[in-house]
C-alpha cells in the first residue's frame, strides 16, 4: 500500500545526511557525528524490523535471526541478499556484501586527491582521507543493522571493513 | 465483543491498553490482562508440543476466567499482544485475523519518527484503527447469514414444480420479511458481514434494500 520513492532520492538523502552531519552540524567533532549517524540508522533499523518480521515466526536463535538479517532485511532493502556470511560460533558474524549499494558510488581513486596531499602534514595520506571519507558513510548501515538486532532481542555491536570497496563486510559481535 | 486490548513490551511495560466497556471494570480488565502476562511467559519458556506451532506468533487461548477469555500474540520483538472478549465461541480463524490487522496497525503506528521506542503509543490514529477494526464482530451476524443460506438452500428443491414453487415462495416471502425485522444495529452489521464475506450477494441486497424500505417491491425481481 501506500505511494512509492525513486531508490536514487534515498540514496541522495543519505549522502546529503551524512555530509551534512560531517561538515556542518559537527564539523569539528567526527566521533559526535559518527554517534549521532549511527543512532539514526539503531532507530531506523529498530522500527524497519518491526515491519519485516511481520507475519513470521520467531527466531529460535542468533542464527537464525542473523540468517533473517541476510537474506530477507536486505533484500527489502538493498533488492539483494548479503553475499557471504562468516561465523566463529561464538558470538561474531561477518556480513560480507560484494557490492555495497550506498558505496557504489564513492571514488576509490586517491589521485584525486594529490592537490591537498601536497598542502597537508605528510601524517594525513590522501588514502587515510578516503578512507575515513568513506567510513562516515558506513556508519548509518552499521547502527540500521544494531537497531535491528537489538529490537529482535540480540544485543550487538556493529563495526565495517572497507579494505576492498565496493565489497563491505560488516562484523557483528554479540555481547554475551 | 472484544472488551480490550493490550499491547506490551519486551520488558512487560504496558504500551498500549484500551477497554472498550461502558461499565467501570476498566481496572478489572487490566489486572486480567497482567494476569494473563504470565501465562505468556511461560507457553513461550515450556511449549507443549515442538513442531509447526513451536514458534509461532499467535500463542492461542491463554485462560478462561468466568466472563472473559483471554487470547495472546507474541511477535519476533518480543511485543505481546493481548485481547479480553466475553465472546463464549469465537472462532480461532477470527482471533487470528483480528491480531493481523492488530499487528499492521501497531507496526504503522511505531515507523512514526516521533514515537519513542519503550514509551506508550499515543497516536490517535492507532487508536481509531484499533477501535474500528473490532467491526464487525462476527459472532451474531454470521449465524444469520448461516440460517438464511439454509432457508434458501432447503427451498430449493421445491422449485420444480409450479404451484410448489408458488407456495414456497410465498412462505419464503413471509420468512425473508420477518428475517429483516430486527432491530436496525443488527441489520447493520449483517449487512457489514455480507458485504467483507462478498459471496452473498443475495443476502446484501436484501438486507440493504430492507434498510431502506422497498424490500417488498423489488422482491419479485430476485425470483423471476
């Protein structure tokens, strides 16, 4: 039911949501903006779980609910399943996503950046400017997936590796 | 008559409790609905039987009282859903459609941005649809339409014959107006119930024309 949205508007959102909380809303604290985008994507993630756990049956473990994260949560809301997932049995669990769809459009080419490479302190490499360009955006995905797994009764905490883009692996350690 | 719903959280916090009697017994209600949270727990900690119903969401009849029967739903967020009716045979299939409109409703009612996760609903909205989805209640109604079905059914075989048919029809006639005479709360939820069953067509002219006043005029229409 209910009107639709073109998938290119959201993406634009988030991007504009994450820059405007870099740059202009915490422009000199980016731990308070990471925090502040992380809560967005836990309450995000908290109230789109609600919808897709309708009309199913409960989980019997953290298996099956992470099981549930990587197949149908992502594909209502990436239209693809997450492509490989990793276990230590005890308690992590690696997402790992080939093609990250809020990250396909982020450069990966640090040449772009050799004007400021030239201007900056030689401790600031343009790769770690990337780098942490790029992890402000991963941050909102990390909290949607905590929010999610939280309201499902798993308490988690959610960080991402982006050594390859566009694959993005997310690893969710549940605390005890 | 469902006589009120509950919604509670994960950590037995109530969300959302609504009675809907005139009467006082308001505070009854609810001791019956905490009351009955414990029977919640433990069907979920020690389920009778493994299988299909092992983790399902809808947790059945969670104990009769003398007036009131307590039903439970419990979804993968661990929010329950309770509902008090002094309604003595409903049928399973209606509780459980009424707690899929119930759990459609919640959900919207949580994606509200302003609504904080762990605090009491308070959007008016929700509480409408909550209110409205209790219609039709269909325990009255149906049994109705399941008399006039039967009526009509065992009239059937007389039709072959002319002066038969003439004769049934008559009784039929006299049936069918007595069958409309009561009160006008009742013909409106018949006809509510003819029209979401939407396979006795018959049935929801006749009610709806008989609310009208011209029942006997257009009668002989449906026969010829």
């Amino acid at each position: 039911m209910g009107r639709e949205v073109a998938e290119s508007c959201i993406d634009g959102v988030i991007i504009e949501m994450v820059s405007a909380y870099c740059k202009r809303f915490y422009a000199t604290k980016p731990e308070l903006a990471a925090r502040r985008i992380e809560a967005i994507g836990y309450q995000v993630g908290h109230q789109l779980i609600e919808r897709y756990t309708v009309e199913r049956p409960r989980f019997s473990d953290h298996l099956e609910a992470i099981k549930f994260i990587c197949k149908d949560f992502w594909s209502e809301l990436f239209k693809k399943q997450i492509d490989n997932l990793k276990t230590n049995h005890r308690g992590t669990f690696v997402l790992q996503d080939n093609r990250f769809r809020w990250l396909t459009r982020v450069s990966i080419d640090p040449s772009l950046d050799i004007n400021e490479a030239s201007l900056e302190s030689s401790a600031v490499t343009p790769e770690n400017k990337a780098a942490e360009a790029t992890s402000m955006h991963l941050y909102f995905p990390c909290g949607i997936i905590r929010g999610a797994l939280s309201n499902l009764g798993i308490p988690c905490a959610v960080s991402a590796d982006i050594s390859n883009l566009p694959a993005c692996s997310f690893v969710v350690r549940v605390k005890a | 008559m469902i006589v009120c719903v509950a919604v509670i959280g994960h950590q037995n916090n109530p969300l959302y409790l609504q009675s809907f009697t005139e009467a006082d017994d308001a505070l009854k209600l609810h001791h019956i609905v905490h009351c009955s949270l414990d029977v919640v727990d433990e069907r979920v900690n020690n389920p009778k039987k493994s299988g299909p119903t092992l983790n399902e969401t809808f947790l059945g009849m969670l104990y009769p009282t003398e007036n009131y029967k307590v039903y439970g739903y419990l979804t993968n967020t661990k929010v329950k859903f309770l509902m008090v009716t002094t309604d003595l045979d409903v049928k399973d299939a209606d509780v459980r459609s009424f707690f899929r409109r119930f759990h459609a409703a919640y959900v919207d009612a949580v994606s509200n941005p302003f609504h904080v996760p762990g605090k009491k609903i308070t959007s008016k909205a929700f509480a409408e649809r909550v209110s409205g989805t209790r219609f039709p209640s269909p325990t009255a109604t149906p049994r109705s339409s399941l008399e006039y079905c039967r009526k009509h059914v065992d009239s059937a075989p007389y039709k072959s014959s002319d002066d038969a048919s003439k004769v049934s029809d008559e009784e039929l006639k006299t049936w069918e107006a007595e069958f409309v005479k009561v009160d006008q709360a009742t013909l409106f939820d018949v006809i509510l119930v003819s029209i979401s069953s939407s396979s006795l067509s018959l049935l929801v002219a006749l009610t709806t024309l008989s609310a009208y006043g011209i029942f006997q005029l257009l009668f002989s229409e449906f026969y010829c």
